[in-house]
C-alpha cells in the first residue's frame, strides 16, 4: 500500500497550508486531499486568508480507496494528531520524516499530559 501515481487521479496530491493562531484560535495545519492549487482561501470572521501550500506528497493506496475523487479538507491542531491520523492512512515514514521537519517552522498547541 504505497503512494498513488500522478498518473492514477487527474487530483491526486495532497496539500498542506499552515494557519497561523489569531483571536484565542490556535494554529492550525490544514491538509487538503485531492488539492489542486499552491494557494487556497480560507473564510475567515473579519476576511479571507490566502495560504500557500508548505508542502505537498502523492494520496496514498488507503486514502484513496477511503475518500475517493472528492476533496477533503483536514485540520490538524496538533502534530501528534497529523502524525497518528497519516499514520492511520499508511503515508510513509519518509514522508512523515519531511513533515516532521516543519514542525519547528509552523508551531502548533500541543496537547500537554496532565
């Protein structure tokens, strides 16, 4: 169960957008299946957010067979919770590896043990 082919899907990347926290909301990392675009905008209260993707990897076998074509939005208060959740969806350990890395450049709340 690997990464899809660009060639399977006419949408079958997955995108990334950092939301940074504002108004007592924290920071969010939103993941996009079947994205289309390095740019989405994000409906905000007061106006749109436009984001540029941080990063972006191939849908696995698993997504796929999952969610199908359709677009899925994703959001992702924490990194653990994104980890877990592509651990969930066989995404590979290199890729886990290189979102790992953007860990320090886009900061997330982290649940804290109690």
């Amino acid at each position: 169960m690997g990464i899809m082919n660009s060639t399977d899907f006419t949408l079958s990347m997955v995108y990334y957008y950092y939301l940074p926290a504002f108004d007592n909301k924290p920071a969010e990392v939103i993941e996009v299946l079947h994205g289309d675009n390095l740019f989405v905008q994000v409906p905000l209260r007061d106006e749109d957010k436009r984001l540029r993707s941080f990063y972006q990897r191939p849908l696995t076998v698993k997504e796929v067979e999952n969610f199908g074509k359709r677009q899925v939005w994703q959001i992702f208060t924490s990194w653990q919770e994104l980890e877990d959740d592509h651990t969930r969806w066989n995404v590979p350990e290199p890729v886990l590896s290189e979102l790992r890395m953007y860990q320090t450049d886009y900061l997330l709340t982290e649940a804290i043990a109690v």
